[in-house]
C-alpha cells in the first residue's frame, strides 16, 4: 500500500477522502457509518441556531442515460439541536479518534458568538472547524453564507473571531459565486485561516417543469434559488483551486470540492495543488460504498507511478495552468488533427462539426472513404476529435515550429522594436 494519509493544517486523516459538510454527514450515524466503510474524514453538517427546511429540497439534471448530472439543493443548515449536534461529534471522535472529524459552522456576525462556539467545538475532541461562508441560499437572505464569502472585508473579519480565542485549525469553505476566487481567499488568510476549502454550491435555478411551469424543486406553488453541484461543477472547482494553488499570496493548504466521484476525480484536484478532497453528490448517489474504489483506484495509481506517498503528488500540475497570454502561438507551436482511415466508421460527423462549428479543414468523405484534413488550414481546434465516436480515430498531431513566443513575448518584442 502506499501512504495515503495526509495532514492538512494539523488535521491528520487516514486517507485523502472526506466528506463534505451535507446531508450525509447530519448524524453520528451517518459518519461513523461512513468511516467504517473507510473514509478519512467528514466536515458535520453545518451547526448554527436551528432553522425550519422546505419541502422539497433537491432537484437535478440528467444527461443522456446519465442521472444526476447536477444536483440543486434549496435545503438550510441543520435543523437540530447544537447540544445534539456538539454530544454526537463527540461520541464520533471517541470511536473514530484517527480520523478527520471537522465541524462546519454558520453564525451570526458578534465575536461572543463565534467565541462561544469555538470553545463548546473544542470540549467536543473535534480536529476543526470549517466556516460556511458559501451557502447561496436561504441563510445568504439571513445576513449569512455567501453574503459573507462575497465580501473579503466580512470574510476576513469572521475569519479573525474563529480564530481570536481558539487553538483550532479553522478551515473557511469559499463561494465561488465571486468574480475572482483570489480575493476572498486572500482575505480568509489575511483573518488567520489555516486552510481554505472550495467550491462550495454554484447559485443556480434548476429548470422549470413545462407542464405545470412550476420552478424545479417546487414548494407549494413556488421555488427559489439553490446551490448547485455535482459532476458538471468539476471543471469550474478545478480551476478555482489552481487558480489559489499559484497565487503567492495564499500560502495555506487547499482541500478540494466539486463534482468528485472517483479515485480520477480526486487525483485532479490533488494535482493541482488540494492537499484533500471532500465529496458529497456521489455519496448521496451511489452511497458510502464508492470509497472502496476511490480509495484502491489511488494506491494502484500511486503503486503504478513508483510514488510512494499521496502528498508527493501536491501541486504537480499546479504550475502548468496560468494565464493565457502565457501560451505559445499558433505560429510557432500547434496541432493538426488527423483521421486514421482504418478506424473510420465513416459516420462524417467530423466534418460536419468542422464544416458548421470549426474552421473548414475536413472534406467529406466519399464512398467509404475516410474524411481528408486539410493539414495547411486545421488550425487545431480538437472538435473533430471530440465529435468522434471511435476511440483513436482521430488523433491531435504535435507541430512544433521551432519558434518559441508567447503573446505576452510578442507583445514585449513588438514594443522594443518600436
């Protein structure tokens, strides 16, 4: 086995895997429940004063045979008792003491509250705290959520009161309902958080059903916003990942949220600098069950890569994505598609995305034939590629042109030269 464990900001858990804060991790029931079948971790559905939910809560998209592409919740913070909360994480932690047990909080804006808190937090054993400031709905209306995470000034001040009379790690989960991620991470830091979390829900409406023209989930006759997540998230919770993972100003560890599903998934984020991950839509789905997987998908890929620990995997990739002005030009470095005859089914939908939503540069096939590209005019786009239903059929060739330049170096050249 190669090690999978992982410490981040003081909070050591056996694996990578937790799960996030949610309707999975409500109960100690759930959570030890959960740790059993193997997981590492698990943030507590977030405890604040007691609220009222709706009915219903959930609505999703679906994508061809695929279920729950996203997932919309309009569902609030727990609606039980603290004392329930606080008395069960700490019956977990007894059972559990080797594994990550971290409370999600939600209070109001008054340093005697958060202090309060912090210390009820501690006598319970828990490793952390992780500060909801990501909630698009319901407790955002309520002067909490992502009304906090949306201004560095409140994120940062919350942030401080966590952590004025606390021996905790305090990790603050992000929205990423912002125009640019950096600025309330870097006000987290500024306040002394020791670990940023992120993504939490995407704002979102769901869909409306075109029968009764009710908004989807519909209570009563009516809906609301939600927050969204699941599978079609991943790639905007990647990004704001990377997007921290380079940005010097915040130097603390990273755990990574968002449409995570499988050992792959996790090995994304982890790449691009999440030193954990927490995974929430696809527990719910497919159940506690799919650690099994992620969990020897990871090992096989450490053992198969000669790398010994989960952690030397950090922020491999991180590096390799900044800004585009940083990317060669087409003059100087491109890919040219090419189609493998003897794997045509000649289907032509190639050429027809080229033909309607490319550049031009494939002629139809004739008689059986394979479509041609035309290498001068492809300008590397990759939808052919994409559109192609035969694996390897058509593959992106590497042309490098010997020229080395960024738009960033052109622009600097044009400018010594005038």
């Amino acid at each position: 086995m190669a090690d999978l464990s992982v410490n981040v900001a003081g909070i050591s858990s056996p694996n990578p895997f937790w799960l996030a804060s949610g309707p999975l991790t409500n109960t100690a029931y759930q959570v030890m429940k959960a740790f059993d079948e193997g997981w590492g971790g698990a943030v507590w559905k977030t405890v604040g004063e007691p609220v009222i939910n709706v009915s219903s809560r959930l609505a999703s998209i679906d994508y061809g045979n695929r279920r729950m592409m996203g997932l919309n919740n309009v569902e609030l913070i727990s609606d039980r008792p603290i004392e329930d909360n606080l008395r069960e994480i700490a019956e977990v932690k007894r059972r559990f003491p080797k594994h990550a047990v971290v409370v999600s909080l939600m209070l109001p804006s008054v340093p005697e509250v958060w202090k309060d808190m912090m210390h009820r937090v501690e006598d319970t054993g828990a490793d952390g705290v992780e500060l909801n400031f990501g909630c698009p709905h319901g407790m955002n209306e309520r002067g909490m959520g992502s009304v906090i995470g949306q201004v560095p000034e409140y994120t940062e001040q919350i942030t401080a009161y966590a952590k004025a009379d606390s021996h905790l790690p305090v990790i603050v989960k992000l929205t990423p309902n912002v125009t640019d991620i950096r600025n309330p991470g870097r006000a987290a830091v500024q306040g002394g958080a020791d670990a940023l979390s992120l993504i939490n829900t995407i704002n979102s409406v769901m869909g409306v059903d075109l029968d009764t023209w009710l908004p989807r989930p519909q209570i009563d006759g009516r809906g609301s916003h939600g927050g969204y997540c699941g599978p079609a998230v991943k790639p905007i919770g990647l990004y704001m990942v990377s997007a921290l993972a380079n940005d010097l100003k915040v130097k603390v560890p990273l755990v990574g949220i968002g449409g995570i599903e499988s050992w792959q998934d996790a090995v994304e984020y982890l790449l691009l600098g999440a030193q954990a991950v927490q995974v929430c839509t696809a527990a719910m789905h497919y159940g506690f069950r799919i650690i099994h997987s992620m969990i020897e998908g990871l090992n096989d890929y450490l053992n198969d890569k000669g790398i010994a620990r989960v952690q030397d995997i950090v922020g491999r990739s991180a590096n390799k994505v900044g800004d585009w002005n940083d990317l060669r030009l087409s003059y100087s470095y491109k890919v040219v598609a090419k189609i493998h005859e003897d794997k045509c089914i000649g289907c032509n939908l190639c050429y027809v995305a080229c033909d309607d939503g490319g550049h031009q540069c494939i002629d139809k096939g004739q008689e059986m034939k394979a479509p041609v590209v035309r290498e001068e005019d492809c300008v590397g786009c990759n939808l052919c590629a994409l559109v192609c239903p035969v694996p390897g059929c058509i593959e992106m060739q590497e042309h490098d042109l010997g020229i080395v330049e960024t738009w960033r170096q052109r622009q600097d050249r044009l400018t010594s030269l005038s």
